[in-house]
C-alpha cells in the first residue's frame, strides 16, 4: 500500500470514528427529543380543541338555560289572563328583550294547543299547535328546547317554551330564538384557518351554520364520527368523507340533546409540529456538517502528524538498516583486503618483470611483447580490483527501497562471491547449493543481500569461534516447496541453548563477544524478511551448529 493510499485509509477510520462516535448519540438525542416534543405537541393541540369545544359548549348551555329561566320566571310573576292581554304580552316581550336580544317573538298557547295570544313579526294568533311535537313535549315534561326548525313561519327558529299551571287548568309560554344567536357563538371560533365549530343534534343535522360547507337544517356527512357517546371527552383525528383528515372534538350540551363540534384540518393543525421536524431536520444537517467539518480539521492534523512520525521511524529505519550494511561491510573488510591484495602482488611481480624487460629491450637482448603481454596482466587485476571496489561501494552505498522480482540463483551467486573470499582467508570450507534456474521472489534486492551477509558472516563468526582456522563448514542451499522459496543457512559452529533461541532476534542482543557486534543484524533481518511477507525460523543444538531457514513468498508474473 502506498504512503498516499495508507493515509487516506488511516484518514478514513479516523474521520469515521471522530464524527459516528459523537454523531450518533447526537442524531439518538435528536430523533428521541423530536418524538417526544411531537407527542406533547400533538396531546397540547388536542387539548385546546378540546378545551375549545368544551368552553363553546358551556356559552351554549349557558345562554340556553338562561331563556329557559327568562320565561319561567316570566310565567311565575303573570298570569294566562294577563298575558293573554295583547298589550301586557306586549310589554312583558320588551322586558324579556331588554335582558336578551336573542328573542324574536312571544306567545301563549291553551291547553289545547290554540296560539291564543302573539307578539312578533309573523301572523300566527289563532292556530292550532295541538300536533306540533314541541307543544306535546312541553305538555308532558314541563319545558321544552327544540331543534332548529322552520314550523308554520317556514323559517328556521328555535323553540323555548314552558308549561305553567295556572288555576284548574295548564297552558304554555314560548319564546322563539334566532339561530344567529347560535351563529355567532359557533362562528367565533376560528382556530387557524381551517378551524371551525357548529352544532350538530343527535341525528347529526346542523342547528348551526358550518362555515365551510353544508346548510343549516342538513345532515353533516361525518356526523357519525362525531358522535362519541356521552362519556367521551377529549380530541381525535378522523378521515373525511372529502378525503381529508380533521382533528375534532365534541362535547354534548345539558339542557339540549346537542353538542358543540370543533374541527380542524390536520396539516393546519400539525402545522407547528412540522417546522418543529425542519427546524430539527436543520440542526442535524448542521450539527452534522459542523462535526464532519470540526473531525475533518482534526482528522488532517492527526494524519499530518502520523505521517511526520512514520517519516521520522522510516528515516530512522533506513538509518538502522544502513548501519547494519556498514556493520557488514566491516565484518568483511579482512576477506575484501585478502582480494585486493592478491592483484596488487600480482601487479607488482608483472611490474618487476617489465623492468628487467625494459632493459633488455634497451640492450636490444628483450623482447617487447613480453611487455605488453604484462601490461594486459596488470589491465586484468586493475580490473578485478575496481570489480571488487565497486562491489564494496554499491553495498556500502545508500540506496532507495524499491522492490522488484529477484532471481534467487543468480543473487545468491553474487552473494557468496562477497563471502568467499573471507571464508578462504579464515580456513572455512564454503559451500553452496544453488540451483542454475532458482524460483524468482518479490523483494528489494539490497535488503535481501543485506540479510544473507549478516547470516552468512553471523556463521562464518561462528565456525571460527569453535574451529578456528580448521574444520569450520558453511553451507548455502536453496530448496522450494508449494509457494514458498526457502534458503537455508548452516554453519558446524557452538550452536545455541533454547533461551539463547529465545532472544536472538531482539534488538542489541548479541553472542558475539564485546565490542565484535552490535547486537541490530538480526533484528533488522528479522523486520527485512516479515516486511517482505517471509518468515526466518532458527534450529539450532548446542555442539552441533545452527541452521537459518529464510522462507519467503514465490513471485509469479500475472
């Protein structure tokens, strides 16, 4: 994974977990906080329809009661004789209206139901109401409250009348009332610009006009929602037969078989609740933007800071691995010395040689091509002396990670070269199995030389501990198995006990004697090796020798 890709997915899990972390309990707290508002909203709006219809209902019952009571106490304070006077029915009408406008006419009926005595704007002395139904209900209860009608004046009225007994025989007071009395009690209730409230008997016609549809006298389409039963208190919402759903509330009235209706559209009702949802809607679009905006900030700084810290570590990494590179280079100065010498005593045998030539030439005894025959010696070991420096310089050398399909047979072949020539120096028998065609890995090919120095020149270390210059043994030896390619390095050194095993691999920790190693070739082979997907495993017994096994994944070209 590149540095790029690798920050944007550190980025990604942080940003992920510094924004879900708070956003979550803060969306919770939102949706939670907004049902619970919601519901005490929607109990709050139910409750002022209610509320609403209960008060309107109570100015009903109220102004009803009180014509009732007009007329009784009319009744107790006169007689049929006198009330049957025109004029003192006249006069007793005035009183009655200077206490309520809301009276219209008056009269006074016999037993029989003859209208004996008037006064109003219509012409109805002298009929007979025997078979009216308000007349005979006030007859057998004692008073009486009708529904809007229209009656013989064929207009819509209200009746409220009261039986009185008067000496040996009963007759009746009544006293019709407008309906714009019920009108403008009903049509003051405006709630929004959908809310209303009417009238409704228990057939569910109108005795009061619905300002928004339907005539007075006529049945409401939705009467049967409204009617609840008389022990039903409170608001609901119910579908229309008009495909709209409305919030009502009823309440029955005492002193007539009625009730007050309150209605209005849901939407209009709810409306408040769904600015409460946008304005909540709003805070979590914002709240959100602000915690994406506030983790994004930090998110950048915490990455920038992991990335300035991984730079930090790869530099002191590479610093690490250069150091080992030159703890190698160091551990094989003898054998790198034991090389560069031999072309150089090469050299100075041919330059002898050319000498004595040179003045046998000058004597005219020589022959010249003998010269130039050292001259090409001498151009041969100048040449295996820059091969041998300049295998020192590229090992010795910095040089940038960069991983690529590395042959194994040719690198290790390269590699003992490096190694045989302090082998030799030492008295160490030096072998390797090395196939022509090995398998390929994927790795950086300085890295990869870098650990097989370190264990090659850890071996060589110790076959002289023990041997000396006699009888130490190293052996390099390639094998494959399924999708691994293993290299095996032996030595027939000291060996090691287990727990020497156990820390072999930590860094500083060495065997090697003080001030002959560092104590980092190991450690830094070990990280090499697991960071190119391979394993270093070590057996070793003490008086035996060790072996270390590199396993390391086999390249195939897709």
């Amino acid at each position: 994974m590149t540095g790029r890709a690798y920050d944007r997915k550190i980025a990604r899990f942080i940003l992920g977990n510094m924004t879900l972390v708070p956003l979550v309990p803060f969306l919770v707290l939102l949706v939670v906080g907004a049902i619970l508002f919601s519901g005490a909203m929607e109990k709050s709006i139910m409750a002022r329809i209610s509320q609403t219809a209960r008060d309107h209902g109570m100015m009903v019952d109220t102004f009803l009661k009180e014509r009732r009571t007009d007329l009784v106490l009319l009744a107790s304070i006169s007689s049929f004789e006198a009330l049957s006077n025109p004029e003192h029915l006249e006069a007793a009408f005035g009183h009655l209206q200077s206490s309520s406008g809301a009276f219209m006419d008056l009269g006074v009926f016999d037993e029989a139901g003859v209208h004996v005595a008037y006064t109003g704007p219509y012409r109805l002395e002298g009929i007979d109401y025997q078979e009216e139904f308000w007349f005979r209900k006030t007859m057998d209860t004692g008073s009486w409250i009708s529904d809007v009608f229209t009656g013989f004046r064929k207009t819509p009225h209200v009746v409220v009348a009261v039986r009185v007994q008067g000496t040996g025989r009963p007759w009746v007071l009544r006293a019709t009332i407008d309906t714009d009395v019920f009108q403008a009690v009903t049509g003051g209730v405006r709630i929004g610009q959908t809310g209303e409230a009417f009238l409704l008997n228990d057939e569910g016609v109108y005795q009061s006009l619905r300002p928004s549809r339907g005539k007075l006298m006529e049945k409401d389409p939705d009467s049967d929602a409204y009617v609840m039963g008389d022990g039903w208190a409170g608001a609901r919402v119910i579908p229309c037969r008009d495909g709209v759903k409305r919030v009502f509330a009823s309440t029955r009235l005492t002193e007539k078989a009625w009730r007050l209706v309150v209605v209005q559209d849901k939407r209009e009702a709810f409306e408040n609740r769904m600015r409460i949802y946008l304005v909540i809607f709003a805070v979590m679009v914002a709240g959100g933007g602000a915690l994406l905006a506030v983790g994004y900030g930090l998110t950048s700084r915490i990455v920038s800071r992991i990335r300035r810290s991984d730079d930090a570590a790869v530099h002191l990494e590479e610093q690490l691995y250069r150091a080992a590179r030159l703890a190698e280079l160091g551990e094989m100065a003898a054998g790198f010395a034991h090389e560069i010498n031999n072309p150089l005593q090469v050299m100075q045998s041919e330059l002898a040689y050319m000498n004595e030539t040179v003045r046998d030439v000058e004597e005219g005894t020589g022959d010249f091509q003998v010269v130039r025959e050292s001259l090409d010696q001498m151009r041969l070991q100048i040449g295996r002396c820059s091969d041998i420096t300049r295998s020192v310089l590229n090992f010795g050398r910095k040089s940038t990670t960069r991983d690529q399909a590395v042959s194994m047979g040719d690198f290790l072949a390269d590699v003992a070269k490096m190694v045989r020539s302090r082998a030799e120096v030492s008295g160490v028998q030096f072998r390797t199995e090395i196939p022509e065609n090995g398998r390929q890995v994927w790795g950086d090919p300085s890295r990869l030389q870098q650990v097989f120095l370190n264990l090659i020149n850890n071996a060589l270390d110790a076959v002289e501990a023990r041997h000396g210059s006699c009888g130490g043994k190293v052996s390099v030896a390639v094998r494959e198995e399924a999708e691994t390619v293993c290299v095996d390095v032996s030595d027939n050194g000291s060996g090691m006990d287990e727990e020497t095993r156990a820390k072999i691999f930590s860094p500083f920790y060495t065997t090697k004697p003080p001030g002959s190693g560092t104590g980092l070739g190991l450690s830094v082979c070990f990280g090499i090796v697991e960071g190119m997907g391979g394993r270093i495993h070590v057996s070793s017994t003490v008086g035996e020798g060790s072996v270390f096994t590199i396993s390391l994944p086999r390249y195939r070209e897709h």
